[in-house]
C-alpha cells in the first residue's frame, strides 16, 4: 500500500505578503521533505513527487535571498548616499 501524500500548497504554507514568513515556511517544509525522503523508505512515484516539490521550494527560497540581498544593497547605498552629504 502506498502512502498519499497532502497536496502541494501554492508555493509554501506562508503568506505570500511576507516574504520573511514565506521564506521560512518555504524552508522548513523543504526540511521535512528531505528528512522524509533520505529515510528510503518512499516509493518511488511518493519520492519523485517529493523532488518535484523540493525543487519548486527551492525557486521560491533562493528567491526570496535574492530579494534580500537586493534590500540590503540598496539600504547600504543609501547609506552611503546619505554619507555623502
């Protein structure tokens, strides 16, 4: 018997208005796929879904670091631009 596995939420359980939210939901639910998947104990349909969705929370992490680090970028230039003054 093979086990079912919930549907996929969008692209995590956060918020998408809050990427701080969105980030760690998307995160922690890759944890838990990859803590279930390098158990082995998966069929082989259960665990390429698993990938799939790993890889989608993967996009929307990686993302979610580049937003970031845009942010941060732009409060160091404005940082500097103040100092300028």
């Amino acid at each position: 018997m093979t086990r079912k596995t919930a549907a996929p939420a969008s692209d995590s359980a956060a918020p998408a208005d809050d990427p701080v939210a969105r980030f760690e939901g998307s995160l922690a639910e890759l944890e838990a796929i990859v803590a279930r998947m390098e158990r082995g104990d998966l069929p082989l349909e259960e665990s390429l879904q698993l990938f799939e969705r790993g890889m989608g929370l993967t996009k929307v992490c990686r993302s979610s670091l580049e937003s970031a680090e845009l942010r941060v970028r732009n409060l160091l230039d404005a940082g500097d631009d103040a100092a300028d003054r």
